[in-house]
C-alpha cells in the first residue's frame, strides 16, 4: 500500500475504505454485540439447559465454516492487494476463489439447518435454540449480503474498474465482508464451543 | 422558486400549519382536562379530544410530506409537476374531508358516526390513529393514489435521482401500508398485528426514508457539498432505518400473543432504532461543516442540524427508555401507565 502513497498520505493515517462504510459496520457489530450481550446473560442463567442442547451443534460443520470464511478473507485481501499492483485480472480470480468460499459456507450451513428443522429446532423449541437460530441466521443472512457485495467487486475488478487511484469502493466493500469474518469467529466458538 | 409548478405546496404547508396548531389546541384540552375534571364537559370528552389530537397529527404530517413531495420533486427531477391543477384539486378534496371527519368526531357520537358512515358494511373504525370512517379512509386512499401518480410521472418524465427514489419508496411505502387499515380481524392478536403493520411501520419505517430524503435534498441545497456524498450517506441511513425499524416492529409483539422469541427480537433491533436518527445526526452535522456556501436561508440550515438532534433524542433516547421487554413489561405489558405507541 505505501509504494503507492504521496509523501504527504504516508505522514497521516488513511482511512482504508468509506467513512460511511464504517459507520456502518459499526452500527452492525453493535447490532451482533447486542445479541451476543442477551446471548451471555441468558445462558448465565440457564446454564445446564445451554450445555445440554449446545451437544445437539455439529461443531464439526462449524469449524469447516470458520476454515471457509477466513479463507475468504484471506482471499479478499490478495484481490485487494492485487488492484494495489494494477493487476485487475488476477486479482478477479482471487475475489470469485473467495466468493467460492462464501457460497460454501452457505452450503455446510443450509445442510445443517436441514438437519436441524428435522429433528425438530425451531424458535420456540428452547432459549437455546432460539440464541442459535436467530444469532447464526442473522449473520447467514450478513454472509448473503457480503456475497453480492463482493459479486459486484469481482465484476469491477474484471472491468479494470479497481486502481490504485481509485480504490475506495473495494476497500469498503473489503471491509464489509471482513466484518461479516469476524462475527463469525466470536460466534462459533460463543455458540458451538465454549462450554 | 426553479419550477412555477411548486407553488402548489404553498397551499399544503399553510394547510399543514394550521392543523398543527389544532393538535396543539387539543392537546391543551386534554391536558387541562388533567387538572379540571369537568373542563369542557360535556361538550368534548377526552376520548374525543385525543381523537381529534392524534388524527390531526397524522392529517398535518401527510399535508407536510406531500408538500413537500410537491416542492421537491420538480426540482430533483428538473421538470415542472406532472399535473399542477391534480394537486390543488387534491388538496381541496384532502382538507374537506379531512375537516369533515373532524367535525364528525365532534358533534355525532362515535357510535353514530360508524353507523351513519357504513361501518357496518366494513368494519374498520375503533382502532388507534385508524379511527376515521369508511368513507374518509377510501377518500385517504385516493388522494394517496391520485398524488402518487402525480409525483411518479413528474419523477418519470425528468431527471431520476437517488433522492426522489427513496422518497418514492417512503411515499408509496405510506400508501401500502395504509391498506391494512381495512383488514379489522376478529381475533384480537391478529388485528394488533395489521394495526401495527400500519401504525409501527409508517413511524419507524417509510416515514423515516421521507424525512431521510427531504434532509438529503435540503442539505445538497445549503451546503452545495457533492450530490454523491450525500448520497452515499442517505443509502446508509435507510440501510439501517428499514434494517432496525422493520424487525424493530417485534416491540409491540410482546404482550399481544406472539410467540416468545419476539421478546429477545423485538429487544434487540428496536434497541438499534435510534442508530438511523444517530447517523442523520452525524450526516448533517458533517455535511454543515463541509459546507462550500452560507446559504441565506438560515432557518433550512437550522432544520437539517436539528430535525436530527430532536428525533435521536425524542424517538431514540426517549423510546429506547422502555423499549426493552423487561422495561415495556411495566410501561405497556401491565398498563399502569397509559399507553402511547411509538
């Protein structure tokens, strides 16, 4: 990123992405903070209850899940550090590798909600169940967004649409999808693992 | 004035104004009825007078939005109004009705009124805010129509910005909405959730995209900042408006015979409603400051930084008070105060 920035960009910080993006984020890790707060209090108070039907998660699923979204924002980062490097082509491979990710996270996920409906997980099941399908369906429901956001990067990456000059749009669009990583990683281990 | 053609809101904010002062007057009424039992008695019972306070509130705020739709539109589309004359015309009709239904409430029992109107044909009067008669609701519903029409083709044959659409979006938004007013269902979960699907939705939802647009449109005015940046910042805002307000509607879904869940989901995304009014906030303060002109009209500048400022702190700080179940139990579950929705 330096070897393109003016003398006076390296002297102050530069904001990777919009303001308003960011903003956004924010509001969106307030939004998960919140239910991950609720989440916490609640199972304080019905700890066996938690415990016992947190056995019923395929931990196994969750795990691929958290090996495919940080692969996916591994692969985010060389799109962008590849727009840097004026190499718009190879960075639009990157980009559809990571939305191969995405989608394959949607995949394990939508398998193991239809395991779940089967055996009969609903809303009102359990406090439980309620925490694990309202909290892992609003991030899918993030994951989906993420997805088209970076469909519409790799579609301007293959234009040459992303330059060095002009990179405000992936970045934002970079950051978003890193947000939607990380809540997965407080959520995984919050909901599947710790015990 | 760009265009002749948004005179025609001249009418609708004099309109507007006047009906403001007339919630004002009632809500004085009720609130000396307060302190004087008898005050105006028997003339105009409280019921009535909050009848007559809340349905002027809604009846100044349409009157508000469309004149302001009427003032905007031309302008963001760079074209005159699709139809001057349809406007004043609709406003006429609008406000004879409307002054009609008023003096209804007034001077014909309630009871009557429903009777005298077709309610009995279908049944939509008694239910908060929805309180007007059958013929004044299809009346809301073709004034709804014919000024959206209006403002569509006026939208569809000029200039098509970011800004007309959203507001677009709010006002038929509004007009859509409105329809669940007529569907007044037996069991009484059922009708709360149609009633709230107008009233919740309308406040926290389209209306919010109306104000987000006129405050897009009055700051690219005062400020002469990018039209881009403005933009960007109202996609963000009503991002979060349809985000928080339309699952935010779970807050009235506590104690009506919704399932539980409703009680963690109702929490947790109205607690994010002030978030939207936040943003403005921030949004105009930012864009003021950013300014490339001292516009003249003070007043508008004034608006935009504090139609922000008051909303956060009104809808936002105030509603966020008892927005979360285990405080709403208490103000609205048990009724021990009176209840106001918001």
């Amino acid at each position: 990123m330096s070897s393109n920035a003016s003398s006076t960009a390296a002297s102050e910080p530069r904001l990777a992405g919009d303001l308003a993006i960011w903003i956004f984020i924010l509001a969106e890790l307030g939004a998960f903070a919140a239910f991950f707060g609720a989440y916490a209090f609640t199972r304080a108070n019905h700890l066996a209850d938690f415990n016992a039907a947190q056995l019923g998660l395929n931990r196994d699923a969750g795990a691929l899940n958290t090996i495919l979204l940080l692969t996916a924002s591994g692969l985010v980062v060389r799109a962008v550090q590849g727009a840097l490097a004026n190499e718009g082509p190879r960075a639009a491979r990157w980009m559809l590798a990571a939305i191969a990710c995405g989608l394959g996270f949607l995949f394990v996920k939508g398998a193991e909600y239809s395991a779940a409906f089967d055996a009969g997980v609903s809303l009102s099941s359990s406090t439980f169940h309620m925490f694990y399908l309202s909290l892992t369906f609003f991030h899918f429901m993030h994951v989906i967004l993420g997805l088209v956001i970076l469909a519409v990067l790799w579609h301007g990456l293959r234009r040459g649409h992303y330059r060095p000059d002009n990179m405000n749009g992936l970045e934002s669009g970079a950051a978003y999808w890193h947000m939607v990583d990380l809540v997965w990683l407080i959520l995984f281990p919050l909901v599947y693992v710790i015990h | 004035m760009q265009y002749q053609s948004q005179a025609v809101a001249k009418p609708y904010f004099i309109a507007a104004i006047g009906l403001f002062i007339g919630q004002i007057v009632f809500g004085l009424i009720m609130g000396l009825q307060y302190v004087i039992g008898d005050f105006l008695f028997p003339l105009i019972p409280f019921n009535v007078a909050r009848m007559v306070h809340t349905n002027l509130l809604i009846v100044w705020l349409l009157f508000g939005f469309m004149g302001a739709a009427y003032y905007m539109v031309p302008e963001e589309s760079e074209t005159e109004l699709f139809s001057p004359k349809l406007a004043l015309a609709l406003f006429w009709i609008f406000l004879v009705a409307g002054a009609l239904t008023i003096v209804g409430y007034l001077f014909v029992p309630y009871a009557t009124l429903a009777q005298m109107t077709g309610n009995d044909i279908l049944a939509t009067m008694g239910r908060e805010f929805l309180e007007q008669p059958l013929p004044t609701k299809l009346g809301i519903v073709v004034v709804a129509l014919a000024f959206l029409f209006n403002i569509t083709m006026t939208v569809l044959k000029g200039r098509k910005t970011s800004i007309s659409m959203v507001l677009l979006l709010g006002l038929w938004g509004l007009a859509v909405f409105f329809l669940f007013s007529f569907y007044n269902p037996h069991d009484l979960v059922k009708d709360k959730y149609y009633w709230w699907w107008v009233v919740h939705l309308w406040v926290e939802g389209v209306w919010e995209l109306i104000l987000g647009a006129l405050l897009a449109f009055v700051l690219i005015k005062v400020t002469g900042v990018d039209r881009e940046v403005i933009e960007k910042w109202l996609y963000v805002i009503i991002t979060l408006t349809l985000v928080t307000g339309i699952i935010g509607t779970g807050h009235h879904y506590y104690w009506i015979g919704a399932p539980e869940y409703w009680q963690w989901w109702g929490s947790v995304f109205s607690a994010l409603e002030p978030i939207p009014f936040f943003a403005m906030t921030v949004f105009a303060f930012n864009m003021v400051n950013r300014r490339r002109r001292e516009h003249p009209n003070k007043a508008a500048v004034l608006w935009a930084l504090g139609t922000g400022v008051m909303a956060f702190l009104g809808a936002g700080v105030w509603g966020f008070l008892h927005t979360l179940a285990p405080v709403n139990y208490y103000t609205h579950g048990s009724q021990i105060t009176s209840t106001a929705p918001t």
